[in-house]
C-alpha cells in the first residue's frame, strides 16, 4: 500500500480543509482524490470521503491527513501540491499541478499530460 514517493502534497491550508470534512464523517478513512474524463478541456479532478482504502490505491499522509490516490490517477498527479484557497466569491481546493497543460476558461475542466513511467521510476 502506498509507494516510496509521494504523489502529491498539500498545503497547510488544504491538510486544515481536509481535517475539517473527516472530522464532521464518521468512519471516514481519508479523502480520494482521482480524475476522470470530461469538461470542455477535456479531465477534471474528482474528490470524494473514502470509506476504505481500495487495493492498488496510493495513500499520501501529508500533514496529519490521509488522501487517498485513485491508481488511475497516480500518471496524472506525480508532483502536483493541493491547495484550498478562500476567495471573495468561492472557495474551494485548487490542485497545482505541473502535468497540467491548459486550463478551460472557466475553470472546471484541464488537459493533463500523464507522466511517464519512467520518471516515477527515477523518484527516490
């Protein structure tokens, strides 16, 4: 379970959001994090409670919270850092991602360029 690299980090900020949502779940094991196609750029990020941790799943424990990666997942997140900024209008968790090759205008949707296998091999 889990690799010898982290697929993902979180910022103090994203890791206190995180705590605040398993804290008011019961029975919650951590947030998974994944992406799945759509959106006019053609993929979107998906979050969800995890009840479980599936097999195959990579678990990232950053900063006392537990985030779930969905192996599906795993080529398009390598290196990207959650954030969750608060705005004037909105708020919400931002994922900057360096895989990430454009963004649709309104910000629901990316182009990921999945990383190759032989980078995350190189990862110490």
């Amino acid at each position: 379970m889990g690799s010898k690299f982290q697929v993902l980090s979180l910022t103090d900020a994203a890791a206190e959001r995180v705590r605040e949502i398993m804290a008011a779940r019961e029975g919650a094991t951590g947030l998974r994090v994944g992406v799945k196609n759509g959106g006019c750029a053609g993929m979107s990020y998906t979050m969800e409670i995890a009840q479980e941790i599936r097999p195959g799943e990579d678990v990232v424990e950053d900063k006392g919270v537990r985030v779930i990666v969905d192996p599906k997942a795993v080529l398009f997140l390598i290196g990207t850092q959650m954030d969750y900024e608060v705005g004037k209008l909105s708020s919400g968790f931002v994922f900057n991602n360096p895989n990430q090759t454009s963004a649709c205008g309104c910000g629901e949707s990316v182009a990921i360029t999945p990383a190759k296998p032989e980078a995350v091999a190189d990862q110490p």
